[in-house]
C-alpha cells in the first residue's frame, strides 16, 4: 500500500472512530436517561442501569453501522478537501474514482469489522444485559417470560399458556391433525420440560378422535408421562418474543426455514435478513451518492453544506430503501430485489456520474 492510501486510510479510520464515540456517547445517554425511570425498583441502582447500558453498546454499534461508517468516510474525505490535500492528491495523479474506490474499500473493511460484532458478540453481551437487569428488578421482570404462545409444527399445532423460561412450560395443549386437515389426536397437559428437541410432558390427557365411522367416536386416557418429538429448538422458542431486527443472522435464517416448511408467511424475517445481507451494497451506494458532492464544483455552494447534502442524501436513501422494503412486504414483491433494486440504481447512477467528473 502506497503512504498516500495508507495515510487516507488512517484518516477515514480516525474520523470513523471519532463519529463512533460521539454517536454511541448521545444514543447510551438518552437511553440510560430512560433507565433512571426504572431505578429504585426492587434492587435495580443507577450502577445496574449503567451495567445494562453498557453491555448493550455492541448491540447499538450494530445497528447503527451503517450511519456511522458514512459520517466517518465523509468527514475524513471533507477534511482532506477542506485542508486542500485532496486537490494535491488528485494533481499526484490520483483520479476521484481511485480515491473513492479506496474509500469504499476502507468502508468495506468497517463494516465487516461490525458486522463480526453484531453476529458474535451482540448476542452474548445483550442476553447477559438482559439477564442481569432482570435479576436485579426481580419479580418484576419475570412476567417478561411468562407469555404463552401458539406455534406450528408440521401436522401438529401447539399452545403454551405459560412459558416460564424457554425451557418449562405450563399448560400445554397438542394437537394432532391428519392428512385431510381433520383433528386426530389433542394431547393436554399440566407441565413440559423441553429440550431442543422434544417435550416431556407430565401428567397428560390423551383425546383420541376416531371418524372412520358415521359418528366421531372420541376416547380418552391418562399417562404419567408423554413425550413429544418437534422439529424446532430453544432458538426458536426464544425468538419468539423478540423482533426480526434483534435476532441473529443464524437465527433469522432458522426461522425463515421453519416457518417455509410449516407454509407459515416469513416475509418480515426475509426482508431483515435481506437488509443485512445487502448492507454493504446499500453502504457503497450511500457513500457513491455522497462522494458526488464532496468532488463537486465550489463554486455554487461551500463545502461544508456539500458534504452536509451528501451525508443527508446518503441517510435519506437508506431511510427510503427501508420504507420500500416494508411497502414491498405489504404488496408481496420480491422482498430480495426491492431491497437490493434501489441500491443498485444508485450505485449505477453514481458511478457513471463520478466516471464523467474524473474524465473532465
């Protein structure tokens, strides 16, 4: 690597990290502002609160990558314009579409970098927040895990009045259906440990439904103990009460096959997990899109407002590639190429646009 790039490498990096510091700062304040409200209640301390904010940071940073690596790419570039190194690095013979290709490289390398924290560690340090302001507040939070839930499972569809904590349920019902959509079999009982792989259920009730005759005959018996094979897991069942956007990748995809086998709607977990996959084409576009203003004219307008209309375009765009995700779920297109379409077009436009400038 040349000491030109290497040295507008560490720019971007510098002014990335800096955008990262001041956005995490504002976003945990407000959010432990939010925390105070629960402080006081059982053993939860301003300490507890300030232990939950934290251990959600990489969740934030997650989230919140996309945002952040384009203000750190484009004041890094607008400060090279700002000081004229830009304009001596294109008399060197650097073209605009050299020095943004290395941008969006080092873009690149950003975003893989969050991404492998998002996937790996978002999880474990988000769990052990929640976990632990839970224990903290007590009995006050365990209602979170106390909500029942229907779920279906190929020919079997099961309610669980009461899931304690992912792994013993209460008052769970089975029941069984047949290839011509009739019920054959409704098992109930008081309690089930479940273990990723099947439930044990403890004093059950078996309703055995015979129809081969003119009139449904229906028998019962009672067993001590039943045991239920099903095809999903504990990820599962804890994603349940999450939303798409806090569920991992692996997840995601999980849930995505489960549902598709069971002939389940998987459209609001497909446009996620296609959001994220696309998130460093839709990252490259925001920065394409941006990068024509920062190598505008400044003869019309300064630079600081080009590069304040770059980075709100930039934003703008990836705001409305989300609102045409959602559109596109409640018409039913493609939820792939409505996600991906927008990013592609932009990215196209821009190129051609950045091609006409450095050959002028």
């Amino acid at each position: 690597m040349k000491i030109r790039d290497r040295y507008i490498t560490k720019t971007l990096l510098s002014y990335t990290i800096i955008v990262l510091v001041v956005w995490t700062s504002i976003y945990s304040f407000f959010n432990f502002l939010a925390e105070l409200n629960s402080v006081g209640k059982e053993g939860y301390t301003v300490l507890s609160a300030f232990t939950y904010i934290m251990f959600q940071l990489p969740e934030v940073v997650y989230k919140q990558a996309s945002p952040i690596i384009l203000l750190g790419c484009i004041l890094g570039m607008g400060h090279l314009a700002t000081t004229g190194q830009l304009l001596i690095f294109r008399v060197s013979g650097a073209s605009i579409l050299k020095i943004t290709l290395l941008t969006i490289k080092n873009s690149l390398i950003f975003v893989l970098f969050f991404i492998s924290i998002g996937e790996f560690l978002a999880p474990i340090s988000s769990n052990f927040a929640e976990s632990t302001r839970s224990n903290a507040m007590g009995s006050l939070s365990t209602s979170i895990n106390q909500d029942g839930f229907w779920i279906r499972d190929g020919d079997n569809f099961i309610n669980v009045k009461r899931n304690i904590d992912g792994i013993l349920f209460s008052d769970i019902t089975v029941i069984e259906v047949n290839s011509s959509n009739k019920i054959q079999r409704v098992i109930k009982s008081e309690n089930a440990m479940f273990d990723s792989n099947s439930f044990d259920m403890s004093g059950s009730e078996i309703f055995s439904i015979n129809d081969s005759s003119f009139y449904d005959d229906i028998s019962s018996k009672k067993r001590n103990s039943y045991n239920k094979v099903v095809s999903f897991d504990q990820d599962l069942i804890d994603s349940l009460e999450k939303e798409p956007e806090d569920l991992s990748t692996l997840t995601l995809i999980k849930q995505i096959r489960f549902l598709s086998d069971n002939k389940l709607r998987s459209g609001v977990f497909e446009v996620e997990l296609y959001k994220r996959l696309i998130q460093p084409v839709t990252l490259v576009a925001m920065i394409l899109l941006a990068m024509l203003f920062i190598f505008g004219s400044t003869r019309e307008v300064t630079l600081g407002r080009k590069i304040f209309f770059g980075v709100t375009l930039g934003l703008s765009f990836e705001m409305l590639s989300r609102v045409a995700s959602a559109i596109a779920l409640g018409l039913d297109f493609n939820p792939f190429l409505s996600s991906i379409l927008p990013s592609i077009l932009v990215m196209v436009i821009s190129i051609i646009l950045l091609l006409k400038k450095s050959f002028s």
